[in-house]
C-alpha cells in the first residue's frame, strides 16, 4: 500500500506477510522460510497449506473472537468492519457470555444451534456463518485441524454479501477471502471507512452518491491509496462545507 502502491483491496489476499522468527512460530511457518538470524520484520511468502493471506487472517483481526473463537464476535466483525452490513443489537435479557467449546461441539455447532433457533436465528443467520471460513484459527490466531477437545474443525461455508444476490459456497478460507477481495462492496467499505475517518465523523445517508463517486474515481486510478486520498481530497465532501441544511 506505502512503498509499492498496490491496490487497497489486496489487503485482503496478499499471499505474503511480515514476521519476526516469533511469530512465525506462532503461525506455524516453516523454518526453511525464516532466517533466524533476523530479530526484526522479514518477508515472508505464505504457503497454501497455512491457509494465510491477508489481514482477516493475521492474529491482530482473528483475536476479536477472545478466547473462544467466538462465531458471534468474529461475524459481527465481518458484518460491520468488511461488509458494512447491520443487525439489530441482542434484547436485554439474553445472555451473551460466549459458549465454551466441549468435547462433540465446536464453535460452528454453537453456531448453528443459535441460527437454527426460532428466536435467535433471524439475526444469527445474518452474521455468525460470515465466520465460518475462519474456523480453523483459535483465538490467539493459531491454525489448527482439530480443537483442544479433539473435535474436527472446518474451513468451508457458504456467503451472501448484503444487499447482493450472489452467494458463494467456498471450501477453504483462502476461497473466501479472494472472494472477499475482488468484492465491490468489501472495496466499497474499504473507501467507506477512509472517508468517514479523514472527515472525522459518522458518515450518513446523505454522503453516501459522494462516497461512491470517490471509490470510483479511485478505482480508475488503480484503487491505491494515493488514488483513494487524492479522490477524498477532491470531493465536495471535503471542498465544500454546508452550514445549513438543504431545503426539504
């Protein structure tokens, strides 16, 4: 994004990551790809079988689930931060302390226990199975076949992306997040998301035609981040300020 001006949306895939030899222990990297003689950040390009790329697969995003991995946490994080997408908070009585996992259930059958409930389910549905492809990384971002209790875990999943038709069945979390990455709206909240912070403030339903002309006139200038900033700039978001409100 800094130095080699890639597009934004390969945040979400890049088959390469940075690690000191630490934590390239803790991602279970192979030895043969680390130098052990380099205390600081290295390159590292990703094997397939670590089923690493991008951000959502980094230990720093996986770790929003706590200790449990967490389907409802880690779908709501899907739902807001990349799909920009909205459900209705929890009524006041539920419990929501998360479900420890036990020997014969996993996260993904909680899962599936609360989005096949009648009372639960309507919302449910909408986030928690955004987090299966994620399974597979514990709660401190650790990569895994089965859980501590012994149970197998899994990595496939089905996606509809709000306010799409299309939905993807994917087998491996490396489907979904290329899936993810060449989405118009996952790139759409990117732009979303550095515009509500370069204005400091709440975007609104009234920003939203001139949010969209700055994604496109960022994406055809390559969708960097120079193309991105240079749009903002641009924008009657930025250029003009309205003291008052338009005539209804």
């Amino acid at each position: 994004v800094w130095e080699q001006g890639r597009p934004l949306n390969d945040l979400f895939n890049a088959r390469f990551t940075y690690v000191t030899p630490r934590l390239a222990s803790h991602y279970q990297l192979p030895t043969s790809l680390i130098d052990e003689d380099v205390e600081g950040l290295q390159k590292v390009n990703l094997p397939p079988e670590s089923r690493r790329g991008g951000i959502l697969t980094q230990g720093s995003v996986l770790t929003v689930g706590g200790d449990e991995a967490s389907m409802v946490a880690r779908g709501l994080f899907m739902l807001h931060e990349v799909l920009r997408g909205v459900v209705k908070d929890p009524p006041p009585c539920v419990n929501v302390v998360p479900i420890p996992t036990e020997a014969g259930l996993t996260q993904r059958g909680i899962a599936i226990q609360r989005v096949d409930n009648v009372l639960c389910g309507g919302c449910h549905k909408k986030f928690e199975p955004l987090a299966f492809g994620l399974e597979k990384f514990d709660g401190l971002g650790s990569f895994h076949q089965e859980d501590e209790h012994g149970n197998a875990l899994r990595e496939d999943g089905r996606i509809r992306i709000p306010g799409q038709s299309e939905v993807l069945d994917y087998k491996t979390s490396l489907q979904l997040i290329d899936f993810l990455a060449d989405n118009i709206r996952v790139q759409e909240t990117v732009t979303w998301k550095v515009v509500q912070f370069a204005l400091g403030r709440p975007l609104t339903a009234g920003d939203a035609n001139e949010v969209l002309r700055i994604h496109a006139r960022s994406q055809e200038n390559g969708g960097t981040w120079k193309a991105l900033i240079k749009a903002v700039i641009l924008s009657d978001l930025v250029r003009n300020i309205k003291t008052e409100k338009a005539n209804e």
